[in-house]
C-alpha cells in the first residue's frame, strides 16, 4: 500500500492537511502521510487538491511529504474477537499500542483490530449445494461464553450456491470457511473476517415496530420514562450532574445482549475505571463478567480530535454488525458534544462558513444521520436485532438551549434532563421527573402492563400526576410555609418526598439498591400509591397526618430500596399488608 | 511525481537545512511572525529567532505551507523588524531539558532561570507537547491524600492522581487555600518522595511572591521547581508554560518515582493567550471568542495526569482558575469542569461571613473521592457520613429561603434545628485556620457533631449502626 503516492502535502494546520497533486484519491479515502505513516481520511476534493483529516497528532508533517493511498474508506474490521476488547477511535486495540509504545501512544501505529492467528471453533449450518443469500448465517462461532458469534454471508453477495464448505473444526479469522458461485458463474470464497466502511450503514430487510422496553435496573427509567429496545434516548446534563455514572449503569445492568461503550472525548481515568471494573462485574442474569458482552472505545479527551470524530461511527457499525446476527445492542456515547465539537473544531480548520455557535450547518444532518442508525430491524437472515442509541449530551454551562441539545432533541425519541440542583443534594440518578419525557410509553404498555398485572400504566400516570401537583404545592409552601396547607395536601408533599428517596434516588455503589428488577419495581411502586390511597382515606376520617408518618411501616419502606433483596420481594407484599393495616387500625380509632 | 531516491534526497534536504539561518521576513502581527521562502518546515517545530539587537528568542511552527511559515514567538515581538529579523528551524519539536536540579529553581515559561543563579541544567531532552497515556496503562486512582483543610478532605476528598481546580474569583482567598494544601498534604502511611512543581501564568509579582514566600517559611522551597510567566511578561509565554511545567512533572513522576503535585494558576489567563493568538490569525471563534479547539488544548494539559500502573510516581493537579465576574458557566471554568476529575467552587458570600476556606461544598465535587474514602482509607463511616451532610446542608439552603419568607421565627422546630446545624457547619467544619492541619478523624468527628444538631430520625443516608456508634458522642 505504500507504494501507491497519491500526492503531496502542500499545507499543515494542525489536524487537517492541504495535499496538492491529486489525481485518483478517492473521496474519503484512508490515506497514511509521510514516512511517519500516519493515519488519515480524505474529506475533499477539489481543483487537484485533496483537504486530509489526520487521525493523529500531526507534529512534523512537513510541506512536501509523500501521501499514501489504501485504495479503501476507513473501515473498521469485523470478526470473532471484538468483544472484551478496547479499542481507540479508529479501532487500533489499546492493549497492543501498549505493547508496541509503552504507556504513553507514539504516532504512526498499525494494529490489526482483531487477532488474525488466533484459532477459533468453527461450526458450520450450511451445506454443499445449498442456496445462500446475503447476511445469512453461515456457521457459528463461540466467541465468549455468552456470546456465540454467528459468522454471515458477505452483504455484497446477493445469492449463491455454496459448492465448497469446511467441516466444523479450528480456524483463523483469514482461513476460507466456504466458496460460493454467484448467479453469473463467478467465484467467491468467504472467511470469519469481514471489512465495513464506518460511515456507511449495514442493510437490513426492513425496521420493526418498537415494542420491547429495554430493562435498566433504575427505577426513574424504566418506571417513568422507558426506553425501548431500538429506541434512542439523550442525557444532557452540566458536568457533575451524574451523566457518566448513569451511563456506566445503564452499561453495567440493562438487559441487552451486547454493550459498545464509547467514552468519546472523555477523562482517561473514567475509562480506566471502566476497564478495571467491568471486568469484575457480574451479570446478574446470565452469572458471566459483564465484560464477555461488551466492546470498548476509548479516546479520551488528550487523543487526537480526528479520531474523536470517527470514534462514534466505529462504534455503531461494530454494534450493527452484532445486530446483524440477531442480537440486542445498546450503544453508550458519552460524550456526543465531544463529538459535535470535534466537528466544529475541524470545520473551523477547513475555514468553512459556520452556523450556529461555530458548528458547522450540517451538524444536524450528522446528529440525524447517527441517530437513524437504531432501530428494531429484522434482518437480511430473517431474524430480529436491535441497537439502542444511548446518547450522553454536556450542554455549556448546563444549558439546554444551545445547537446540541437543541438538534439531538429532535432526533431522540426519549430525554433524560438531568438536574443541577438535585445532584447538589446528591439525589442520584439526578432525571428530573418534570423535564424528561419518553415517546415510547405507547410503545411499552403493552409489555409492562403484561409484567404488572396490568397496572404500570395508570400507577405511572397516579405518580406523575402527584409530582405534579406537588410543584405547585411547593410553591405556595415557599410563600406561606407548609403549615399554611391541610393535611390533605400536605400529605401529596410527604408521600411525593418519600416517593423521591425511597424511589427515584438509587445508590449505584450500593450491591442490593443498584439494579432494581421489574417485578421489584412494580411492588415498590404499589406499595407506595397504597401509602397514599390509604393514607389520604385516613387523613380524610381525622386522622392527623403526623400519625401516619410516624407508622414503622413507613419507615420500612423509605429503606426497602437498600433492604428487600430481589429474590426475596414478598418481603415487599408483607410490608404493604402491615402498612394497610395499620393505617386502618389508627383510622379506626378516630372513626369511632 | 516524485520517485522514492527524490523522497530520500528531499529527506537529506531536510535534515541538513535545519538549522540555516534565514533572514528577512514578510510580516509581523503581534506574536506571529511569517517568513516566507524557506525549506519545508515541519509542523509544530522549534525555531529560534534570531532579533536585530543580537538576542536569541524562541518560538514554534504554528502552519506550514508550500510558501509561507507561520510562527509564534514565546517571548514576544517587540523590536523585531522586517528585514533584519532571522530565524533558524531547528527540525525538531519544541522540547525541555529535564533533571532534578530543577527543584529549587525559578525559571521562565519556557524553563530558563529567572533566578540569577545560573542557567538550569537540563540532561534528558523531553518533547513539551508531550504525549497522551493510554487509557490501559493507566492506573485508576484511590489513594486519599490528607490535605488538612476539613470541608476538602469530608466532603470533595483529593486523590493522588486526581485533577481538582479550584474555581474562584478575583480578591478570594484562592492562593492562600494553595498554599495551604501544598504545604499540609500527604498521603498516610507513606513517606513518599513528594514534590511541587507550580506554573503561574499572568499572574501578578505579589502573587508569586506569596507563593515563594510561603515554601521558603516552611522549608519546601527545594522541593519546588517555579515555572513564572509574570503579568508583564509577553502573554504568548503563557501558552507554553503549563506544557513545560507538565513535562517536567512527568519526568520526576513518571522517571524519577516522586509524588509531584502541579499547581497552575491562573488558567484564565492561559485561555485568554490562547484566544489572542486565534484571533490574531483570523481563526473562526467559537463561545466567547475562544477558540473552538479550547476544549481539546485544555485537555491536552488537565489529562497529564494521573498514575501509571508499574510506576511508583504520580501527578496530581491542582488547576487554580479565576470566574470572570463569579459565572461558572464561563466557557473556561465550563470546559475545565468537563474535563477534571471535579471542582473546588469558592463563594463571595462566604468569604465575606469571614469564612476560611469560602469553599461551597453544594456545586463542589470530587469525583474520584468514591473509590479512595471509607473502610481501609480513611474511616467506614466517611462516604455515609459525607452523603447525609451533602444532603443536610442542601436542605439547610432552602430553609434559609423559607425564613427569609416568612420569618425565623414562624419556622418550625425542626427547620430550626436545620438552621442551627448549617451554622454549625459553616463556622466549625468549614472554617478553620491557614496554619490549621487536620487529621482526617478530627474532619469527621467535627461532622458527627454537627449532625447531632439534628434528630437522629432526619438522617436516613446513614445506617442505624454508624447512627449507634458516632451520632451524639
């Protein structure tokens, strides 16, 4: 590939590169630059001249250096071996930059992505003679204990008769598993290893209707404001708000198949902790380490800004490509206005004209062009995949009127705002329950209220409609003080209060309280709407409101969150039978 | 196109040409100067400048092209002229010459004495720019390091390798705070090899006098390597000082095993050099008129540091920023928040009660603090302890919103006892004195006893246990 010179470098300006002499580059072309080799793209061309995005620290480049042509776009490699590793953001794995340059990453490094010799236990489904068409499943692979990788038929090849296929056994991602003839007498031979340009989305037979939520553990979310699987959501939030640790939860304890974390443009000892941590993790529901279900992407903050941008795309073709096989994908982006930066930072490099606040006027194609990559599809072999877009927004100054929040908003179907003032009060997860909101509640009823009994949508609406009504309410306290109010409102405060710690707030450090399941959720929701109805029938009949705050119970139940373990919630039905009870006992006594 | 023997021959060029003096140059814009007709120049290298009254500067590449180079000049262009102007490209990097007789010493932005006593002696020659450590080879940080000062090591608790600012703003008692830390911390249990290496950019001679002051006083001063780009010194030098700073810090931590902490003040001032030399160059602003690539610069400095895992070193940094005019959301205090592990937010109004540290510990964080407190580190209690007092203090604002309402005296008991203990906390927890060096057990018996000011039922961020064996002792 070196000996292909495509041109010259006429100018430097940091990460983009003027090179003059072009004939043949190809729009979006991985280049390599000077002896260095280092990495770049071409963005465009012009006049004989090609504007160059370098992927590294650009130190040295000198007017005049050679540019190499691949005769490729930047494309990410895709086989068994992907996941449980870390990769920056033009895929290079970390581990082996380490190997190469020590602790701090040298320039000019090429790693393949994924282990080319290792061996891998290959089963095949197909058989000589059989008829394949693109994306079907050709053989399987056990890729970790959980995850067992199902190797597909190229997407270039429409249809084809298998005439040579290989006997289960032991083979390299590069070995030929099975050559085909195509419909025009051509021959193709198909191997583990698949190449797929980043930018470019994978093809599947057509998108589905989102039904399933995608499960959590935090109550705030799943219970209020559910995602669905396919869905895309945006937390934006100032720093300190808590983005990062709900999106290390959320990765930790949801209940999709596959995690591609992307930690874009964010601190390095963050991403440390990930590395270090997950591996410790277990799932709850399958007994492995969280890590044999989840791909890394580190390119932290320090790392070149090129790469920061294309980190995103790496991401989402690696977690369609496990969609492809069947399976359930969240994406975590943290952070997306890292990404939008790096946009408007090159952007300003290229000298383009910009819109809004710097950024560049296609911004909003970009975030919709990302954001379109979900969905719940049904794929080229037939079955169904999802992938879950989990976007991480840092609005300046927490602001949520600034160009990313304001076109993320348009393109999520799911808003998780995260407050300042509750994570002053270290209230955690901080979702404010008055500025979220989920367009996919239709989407889920019918799920959750298969899971509850039928009663998670109304007990949703009876919440939300309190902590409404408590807005007000705090209003008038903040006037008048809150003796001012009966205690038939003052009890809306109480139960709304007890309803936010004993709810809403959850310890992610905590082993019982950090992942809530759907049964637990329901329960704990029940109990806490029977607190009100009860209580209110109380207060009603003369019973003093103290009385009834006062009750055990209600203690009990501001710590079930840290107490009631998950296999042992009858716990929890126990305690709304006593709570019942006893509130009917005081009331009792005043009716008479 | 040219073959592969042209390339090599282009390449032999180079390598000789580095270092010819040219003479003469095409324009001169504040600290930019372009030279035109030179040999291929690299990007980003180092040049020396070469002034008509005979003085050496020196400068870097800051665009390069077929026919002209761009270079910014670190100490400053006045007396430069046109034609009598020269420069020499050195075909490498900007670099520092690293060793540990730098401790002691009081050098410029870029690392040459200040002091009158001799040039530094610098043996391992280091790139400044420097480059990023892989998010593997890092080492996650929990070592607690003791500062002394209560409302830091309770509440926004430092960690060896952390980067915690401090936000402050103009006539706050920010540098007093600095000195502090620097003087009280340690890491308990280890006698580590510690040392500070302290960057001022813009700042004013008093500051720096304080500062050199202060570790003479108590005997640090050795242990000191000082990096001052002053007030009156060429605003372009400030640019360059942090990196050079850094670079050093990398060396003592990274080579040398020593624990280093790098103080840097005032990184408002590095923003605002940095927005002089984009607008200089016509470069399309972004917020504020700060450069769109202020995020990435900043980060290139806040991420070097850290721990390496096999590596005995680590830096820590504490970054000290100015709000202009007290708004947080400035983009430079916003990106630096984006980027540290946490912030230190200092308030008018506390100061102004006569508090010391004025430290807001609502908007404060540290966020490695969760990793490096409780059982084993500091006390099993601690995190509890530091959540319910987080909590507490928190209600006790909206209280005070309330009485400013209605009244204290409509209040009800309770509220008054909120009243009571937020006073406690801010007077005797918060407040303590510039010589005053607590251990992290006095820093937490002084938050049980201010909790004791509240029922025990209030606290429900803490476990009936910890309740039984510290509230009201």
């Amino acid at each position: 590939m070196k000996e292909r010179i495509i041109g010259r470098v006429k100018r430097v300006n940091g990460p983009i590169l003027i090179v003059k002499d072009i004939k043949d580059a190809m729009m979006m072309e991985l280049v390599r630059i000077g002896e260095q080799q280092l990495v770049g793209e071409v963005v465009k061309l012009y006049d004989g001249l090609a504007t160059v995005q370098v992927y590294e620290d650009a130190t040295g480049i000198c007017p005049g250096d050679n540019v190499y042509g691949s005769g490729m776009s930047l494309s990410v490699e895709l086989a068994p071996g992907l996941i449980g590793t870390i990769y920056d953001g033009i895929q290079r794995p970390l581990e082996q930059l380490m190997a190469a340059s020590g602790a701090f990453i040298s320039r000019g490094l090429t790693f393949d992505a994924v282990n080319h010799q290792k061996r891998w236990s290959f089963t095949p489904l197909i058989e000589t003679g059989a008829t394949v068409t693109a994306g079907q499943i050709l053989g399987t692979v056990q890729e970790t204990s959980r995850i067992e990788h199902r190797i597909l038929v190229p997407v270039h090849i429409k249809s084809a008769v298998v005439s040579e296929i290989v006997e289960a056994g032991e083979y390299t991602i590069e070995d030929i598993l099975a050559t085909v003839v195509l419909s025009n007498g051509h021959q193709e031979q198909i191997c583990m290893l698949q190449r797929w340009p980043i930018r470019l989305p994978r093809p599947v037979d057509k998108r589905l209707a989102l039904k399933q939520p995608l499960i959590t553990g935090l109550r705030v979310i799943d219970t209020l404001f559910p995602l669905a699987k396919g869905g895309t959501v945006a937390i934006p939030g100032g720093f300190g708000t808590g983005k990062t640790m709900t999106q290390h939860s959320i990765a930790q304890w949801c209940d999709a198949d596959i995690i591609v974390y992307i930690g874009c443009g964010e601190r390095g000892n963050e991403m440390t902790d990930v590395l270090k941590e997950f591996p410790l993790l277990i799932d709850p529901r399958t007994g492995h380490s969280l890590m044999e279900r989840t791909i890394l992407i580190a390119n932290t903050s320090n790392m070149p800004v090129s790469a920061r941008e294309a980190s995103i795309y790496t991401g989402i073709t690696m977690a369609e490509y496990y969609r492809d096989q069947g399976y359930h994908v969240a994406i975590m982006a943290d952070s997306t206005s890292r990404w939008a930066e790096a946009l408007r930072e090159l952007s300003g490099r290229m000298e383009e004209m910009p819109a809004e606040e710097g950024f560049p006027a296609y911004l909003p194609t970009r975030i919709a062009q990302f954001y379109e990559r979900a969905g719940f599809m049904k794929t080229l072999s037939g079955n169904s995949g999802s992938v879950s877009i989990i976007g991480a927004v840092s609005p300046p100054g927490g602001d949520f009127s600034e160009p990313v929040t304001q076109h993320t908003k348009r393109f999520v179907r799911c808003f998780w705002g995260l407050d300042r003032q509750l994570a002053s009060s270290r209230h955690y997860p901080a979702i404010s329950w008055l500025e979220s909101y989920s367009e996919y509640l239709g989407d889920v009823k019918q799920w959750w209220n298969d899971h509850s009994d039928g009663t998670w949508y109304q007990s949703r609406q009876k919440i939300m409609d309190l902590l409404q009504k408590e807005v007000r309410l705090q209003q008038i306290v903040k006037l008048v003080g809150p003796d001012a109010l009966p205690d038939t409102q003052n009890f809306i405060l109480e139960v709304c209060s007890l309803f936010k710690t004993a709810f809403l707030q959850q310890n992610a450090f905590d082993e019982v309280d950090r992942f809530c399941s759907v049964e637990k959720q329901v329960k704990m929701l029940s109990v806490i709407l029977a607190y009100y109805e009860k209580g209110l029938e109380a207060i009603t009949k003369g019973v003093p409101m103290v009385k009834i705050r006062r009750l055990k119970a209600v203690q009990e139940m501001a710590r079930m969150r840290l107490t009631v373990k998950g296999d042992e919630l009858e716990t929890i039905d126990r305690l709304q039978l006593r709570l019942e009870r006893s509130i009917d006992q005081i009331g009792g006594i005043y009716e008479n | 196109m040219r073959t592969k023997a042209e390339t090599l021959l282009a390449q032999t060029d180079r390598r000789l040409l580095s270092g010819r003096e040219y003479r003469g140059v095409s324009r001169i814009d504040g600290p930019l100067v372009y030279m035109r007709n030179t040999h291929a120049v690299g990007f980003g290298e180092l040049v020396e400048i070469l002034a008509p009254d005979g003085s050496h500067r020196s400068g870097q590449v800051l665009d390069t092209s077929d026919d002209v180079v761009v270079v910014q000049v670190f100490e400053g262009t006045d007396g430069l002229t046109l034609p009598a102007t020269g420069m020499r490209f050195m075909g490498e990097p900007l670099t520092l010459g690293v060793s540990e007789q730098m401790l002691g010493r009081v050098m410029n932005g870029l690392g040459k004495s200040r002091d009158g006593s001799g040039t530094v002696q610098g043996f391992t020659q280091r790139e400044v720019n420097g480059e990023p450590i892989n998010p593997t080879a890092r080492e996650y940080p929990r070592d607690f390091i003791q500062t002394g000062i209560s409302v830091i090591d309770g509440m926004t608790t430092l960690i060896q390798g952390q980067k915690l600012p401090i936000f402050s703003g103009n006539g706050l008692d920010h540098n007093q705070l600095a000195a502090q830390i620097a003087r009280q911390a340690k890491v308990r249990g280890s006698s580590g090899d510690f040392c500070i290496v302290f960057a001022a950019m813009g700042v004013k001679y008093d500051v720096a006098r304080f500062f050199i002051d202060s570790f003479e006083e108590t005997g640090v001063l050795d242990n000191v390597a000082l990096f001052l780009s002053l007030a009156d010194d060429p605003s372009i030098e400030r640019t360059i000082t942090p990196k050079t700073a850094l670079t050093l810090a990398e060396y003592l931590a990274f080579d040398k095993g020593k624990q280093v902490l790098v103080i840097m003040t005032d990184m408002t001032n590095y923003c605002e050099s940095l927005r002089e030399i984009g607008t200089m160059r016509g470069e399309i602003p972004s917020r504020k008129g700060y450069p769109g690539y202020l995020y990435s610069n900043l980060a290139e400095i806040y991420e070097r540091s850290g721990k390496i895992s096999g590596r005995s070193g680590s830096i820590t940094q504490l970054p000290i920023l100015s709000m202009p005019n007290d708004d947080i959301s400035h983009p430079v205090p916003d990106l630096t928040g984006y980027i540290t592990e946490g912030q230190i937010v200092f308030e008018r109004g506390m100061q102004a009660r006569g508090i010391y540290p004025p430290i807001n510990c609502l908007p404060s964080l540290s966020r490695l603090m969760k990793d490096g407190i409780g059982e084993g580190m500091t006390r099993a209690d601690h995190p509890h302890l530091a959540n319910q007092l987080f909590a507490s203090y928190s209600h006790v604002k909206d209280v005070q919103n309330l009485a400013s309402v209605i009244g204290e005296e409509e209040l009800t008991t309770l509220d008054q006892q909120y009243l009571e203990f937020g006073s406690f906390f801010e007077k005797k927890f918060v407040n303590q004195g510039f010589d005053e060096d607590r251990s992290i057990e006095q820093t937490l018996d002084l938050g049980w006893e201010a909790l004791s000011k509240l029922p025990s039922e209030e606290l429900q961020r803490l476990t009936d246990e910890e309740i039984a064996q510290y509230y009201g002792k």
